[in-house]
C-alpha cells in the first residue's frame, strides 16, 4: 500500500508543482547566481486597478520575487535605471504548441527520435517577447520533460502549463463512449497534466462526460466547440465547460456572418461562465497563406523557427496547396466575423485572454503574442484591457493568480521593461529594453544574443531538413 500511496505522489507531482502556488517552478537557475534587483524610477503599469500607473517608482526583487515597490533600497543589489520606461507584469500566451523530439519514421525497441529539439532553442523565442508563461494545448510527455529543464535552470523559459487533448474518432488516444471519456480524463489526471482540451470530433454525450470527470477531477476544461453541436450550439454550454480556444469555432456555428449571431454566443457564453481566447493571428495568418506563401517568407521571425518546420510551410502548406478562391472569401469573412465575436464579447462581458496558436504555420512563438494583442485592439478592447488579456486574467483562469500577472509585492518577478507606454499604443510592447523571468534579469544585449545564435543555427542547419524526407531520418 506505501508503494501506491509513493507512486501516487510521484504522478501528481507535476500537477502539485504547477497548480499549487508553482513554488518551484523555474526556481532552480543554478546556472547564475541569486541576485537582488532594483528598477529605480520606473513608471510601474500593474494591472491591478483600472486605469492605475505608478509613476516614477521602485521595485525591489529578491530571490525571484517581488518583495516591494517603494520601499528601502538594498545596499547590495543590481541597479536597472528605469528612468523614462514602462513595467509591465509578463505576459501570458494562453494557446501555444510547443515542438520537442519526435520520429517519423517506423519506431522499434530501443530506437530514439530521430528529430531532435534544443529546448532553449524552442523557449528562447518566449522569453525575448516577454511571454513568460504559456499554456500548452495538445501537451505531450515531451512537454514535461521541457519544463523539468526549466525548473532545473538548464533552460531559460517561461511556465508552462499543460492540457492533454481529448479527440474522438479512430486515433490511439480517442474517446468514442462516455465511459472512455472519463477514463481518458483519470489517465490524463494520474499523468500530471492540469488541464483538459477537448476537441472537434467527440460525440455529444463523450464531450459531455469529460467536462463533467474534469470538473470532479480539479481539471478546467478548454477546447473546440465539437462538431456535432453544428446547429444546435447552446448545448454545448454544458457547466464547467472553461474556455473556447478560437473565436472561429463561433464563426463554425454562423450561416452569415451576422452581429446577432455574434451577440448570441456571446449572451450563451456569459450565461455559462465560459472564457475566450479569439488567437486572431492565426485565422489570419491561414487566410493570408490561402492567397500566398510571400507571407510566410517575408516574416522577419522565420528565422527562429526550426528549418524542418520553415521547409514544412514553404513546400507542404495544406492552406496553400488545398486553395480555391471560395475557400479564400470565407476565410476573409470569418477573420472580419472574428472581429465582431470580439466586439460583442466585450460588450456582453465574456472575459477575453490572448492565445496564439504559435506553432500553427505562420504562427512563430513570443512573437505572435505582440501580433494578437493588435489585433484584439483592433478588434475593439483598448490598450488596457489588451494588456489585461495577456496578464492578469490568464494568471486568473490558470489558478496561479496569486503568483504572477500583476506587479505586485508576493508576486513571481516574471516582468518587462518597456521603452515605451504601452497603453498609448499596444505596439509599444514589441520596445522590449529587458525581460525577468522568474527573477533572472535579461537586458536587451542579452536578449540580442540569444536570438543572434538561434538564427545562425538554424541557418547553418537548413540544408541538413527537407519536410518531403522526413521519414528519412
């Protein structure tokens, strides 16, 4: 009985680490030494009240957090001269699918990947934009595995938050009955994973037994509008259904397109307590890419991305070679469709938070973030509550409200220093002078660097990847 009662433990470790207060996320950094920070005269915007900006002030932090703002100035700490720059909690990208090792090819006994990840190569992209925490969807054991690197201080990366995705249909991993369903959560649970994604193919009555084991289990749920509530999408606002993960799985469930339509899902989605993240930047980068690839190859960004998946959507975009000039008019409805849903879920009251899908083909991490937080403006939400989107109201949903979001004594030092205001324009938060994460100071130099030689090893490696020959290797 002390075995189980050991392995038990051993499961739910990942899940205690994460969702109980994240205490020793991140927190080994073995690599630097502990430090304590002073940002001196800074204009601090915390997101704690409306409208609320600190004004050439103080923030002290030790041992990764933020121990006071205004208050006395250790002797022995590391000055940051915040004179004329801006503070703002880390932001959040709540919808990313974070790449690790994987094979394409036929696997046996013993055989390793044979595509391999270097995990800082993958979270650099993050940290450089700010994002100092992600919520990854669709998690695999990889994904633990990333993290553990993180909370080692092997890597440089934000927190990381993981949903295992439930599907039906005919996969390894689906589930068809309601009793599979439940099941596939209790596994999910005994994994470690602390969330649920439930996605387009689950029957009604499977759907329905997996928020509801979710629930029991302490497990939010998020995910896509399944298929078979086509024309009957009010019966998809079950209780503890979280989070709908794309505004277009509103435009899925619109014959025009209509405000009303719009007003509707969102007075459904009010009624049910049930959250948005729109990720704009990716119906709108697969609209583009139904026209042309020039999107995909003028991104600035694309040098950051892994030359296996740059050479995947360059020569396999299934947006680009499944094209037709009426899939090309739909997109560009749902995209302005999109910016409606944002509208009324504003006015209905519906809480929106930033997520990306960064992964999806022209969808580049961290930077995305900076993409979305535009266009949700765009959209309709001011400066203050595109910054609330992507800080306190994550850190609110994930439960980890307590450590990170704001910029607040207590808090994790998860922040970025700005050289502009932000609520002025939200494209002042790309003027990125430094980033704490989890208390580690990385300045713009710093920052520079690190991208610097991401780019020149995926340059130097392009040749060696070629999406056609993938199950080569």
């Amino acid at each position: 009985m002390q075995y189980k009662h050991l392995l038990r433990y051993f499961l739910l470790l990942p899940f205690l680490i994460f969702v109980n207060g994240c205490t020793s996320l991140n927190s080994g950094l073995k690599n630097y030494p502990q430090k304590r920070f002073v940002i001196k005269n800074v204009n601090v915007i915390p997101m704690v009240n409306k409208g609320e900006v600190l004004l050439n002030a103080t923030v002290i932090i030790e041992n990764r957090i933020i121990v006071s703002i205004n208050g006395h100035i250790p002797s022995d700490a590391h000055i940051i001269n915040g004179k004329g720059k801006w503070l703002i909690p880390g932001l959040v990208d709540m919808h990313v699918h974070v790449p690790t090792d994987g094979t394409f090819n036929n696997i046996y006994p013993t055989r390793a990947a044979a595509i391999f990840t270097s995990t800082q190569d993958v979270m650099t992209p993050f940290v450089a934009n700010g994002v100092t925490t992600i919520f990854s969807l669709n998690s695999v054991v990889g994904n633990f595995g990333q993290r553990n690197e993180i909370i080692r201080g092997d890597v440089i990366g934000p927190r990381m938050a993981l949903a295992a995705m439930i599907n039906g249909g005919n996969e390894v991993g689906t589930a068809n009955t309601p009793s599979d369903g439940r099941q596939s959560v209790r596994f999910a649970k005994a994994e470690g994973y602390e969330f649920i994604k439930v996605y387009s193919s689950l029957n009604t009555e499977t759907y329905k037994a997996i928020v509801d084991e979710a629930h029991m289990q302490g497990m939010k749920v998020i995910g896509h509008i399944p298929n078979e509530f086509k024309n009957k999408i009010e019966e998809a606002f079950v209780p503890y259904f979280g989070m709908v993960a794309h505004a277009e799985e509103y435009a899925k469930q619109s014959e025009d397109f209509s405000y009303h339509d719009a007003q509707r899902f969102a007075k459904l989605a009010k009624q049910n307590g049930t959250w948005l993240s729109p990720t704009l930047i990716v119906i709108s980068k697969i609209a583009e890419q139904t026209r042309t690839l020039d999107s995909i190859r003028s991104l600035v960004s694309l040098q950051y991305v892994h030359p296996l998946i740059q050479n995947k959507w360059l020569t396999a975009n299934k947006y680009n070679i499944e094209t037709s000039s009426e899939r090309v008019i739909r997109l560009e409805k749902i995209v302005e469709f999109n910016n409606q849903l944002v509208k009324a879920f504003k006015e209905t009251g519906v809480p929106i938070v930033a997520g990306t899908d960064a992964g999806s083909s022209g969808v580049i991490a961290g930077f995305s973030l900076h993409d979305e937080l535009e266009l949700l403006v765009k959209a309709g939400l001011t400066t203050e509550e595109a910054l609330v989107s992507a800080t306190r109201l994550p850190a609110t949903w994930l439960g980890i409200e307590s450590k990170i979001g704001t910029v607040e004594s207590g808090k994790f030092a998860d922040l970025v220093l700005l050289d502009a205001n932000p609520l002025e324009s939200i494209k002042n938060t790309r003027s990125i002078f430094g980033v704490f994460v989890d208390g580690r100071w990385l300045d713009n130099s710093l920052i520079k660097g690190m991208l610097s030689e991401l780019s020149k090893r995926n340059f130097a490696s392009k040749d060696k990847y070629e999406w056609s020959k993938r199950g080569e290797y």
